[in-house]
C-alpha cells in the first residue's frame, strides 16, 4: 500500500504548525489524556482512517490501558469499560463527527451530558480535540494514508 502523495501538512509547513497548535490547544489538566485518546480513536473508527485508527490505540496501549478497553471502543454502549464521563465524551465525539447523519446533529440531552462532566474549559478542549481529529481523519483519508507508515509518501 501506498499513500495517493506525500503528506500534505509536509508540503505546506504553516499548515502542520497549525493542526499541531489546534491539537495541542485540546491538552488540559479537565481533559484527561485517556478521554482525548478515546474520542480520537473513535472519531477515527466512524471515519475510517486507518492510519490514525492504528496511532491512537497504540497511544492508549502505551498510557497503560487495558486491550478490552480498546477493542470496545467502536461498541462503548455495549460495553461496561466506560465512566459516564467518558460515554459523555465518545457520544458528543459520534455526534459532532456525523454531522449529517440528523437533523439535530448535536442533540441538547448529548450536550448536557457531557456539560454534566466536564467544566467549560474542559468541554472546550473535548470540542476542539473532535474537530482536530475530524481534519486529521480527512487530510489521512483523503490521500489514503497508511496505517504504521511514516508520513513521507
């Protein structure tokens, strides 16, 4: 397998910087890193993006959590793994990622249950760490970037 070309935030430097700062902004002491890895994972999973499918489990595997934890992400309400914390997290992500899916995209009672956990700064970062995700998924997918390869194309 091949990606389609080089990876495009190589070729226009001042957009890495950018999608980099945006993740980075979604790095706060409310959010913790587990939940962020989680809400990647799954945004990934719903967007079919292999390469970051691939990234984000191993990052979950390497902050210490359990295989059936990771596994279950893709069925999180079928599986007893998840704080109501982190279900809040995994359904806002589903939402905000399958934006055309509804007429109500975000409906109030999935955003008032993740307000229910997280403060608004933490709400922030959950918010722009699903939308980094979903630009990350898209540029990956888009040019068909391969899960475990470097990103030099």
């Amino acid at each position: 397998m091949q990606p389609r070309m080089k990876h495009p935030a190589l070729i226009l430097p001042e957009a890495m910087q950018a999608l980099l700062a945006l993740s980075k902004a979604a790095e706060t002491d409310g959010l913790p890193l587990v939940t962020r890895k989680l809400v990647e994972l799954r945004a990934s999973q719903i967007n079919g993006c292999g390469f970051c499918v691939d990234m984000h489990a191993r990052e979950l595997k390497k902050a210490g959590e359990a295989d059936k934890r990771i596994y279950a992400v893709a069925a999180w309400r079928e599986s007893p793994y998840f704080t109501d914390a982190e279900r809040a997290a995994l359904a806002l992500t589903e939402a905000a990622t399958r934006l055309s899916d509804r007429a109500d995209p975000v409906p109030d009672d999935v955003w008032q249950e993740a307000a229910k956990h997280y403060d608004e700064k933490s709400l922030s970062a959950l918010i722009v760490d699903i939308g980094a995700i979903n630009v990350w998924n898209r540029i990956n997918v888009t040019i068909k970037q391969v899960a475990g390869a470097a990103w030099g194309g």
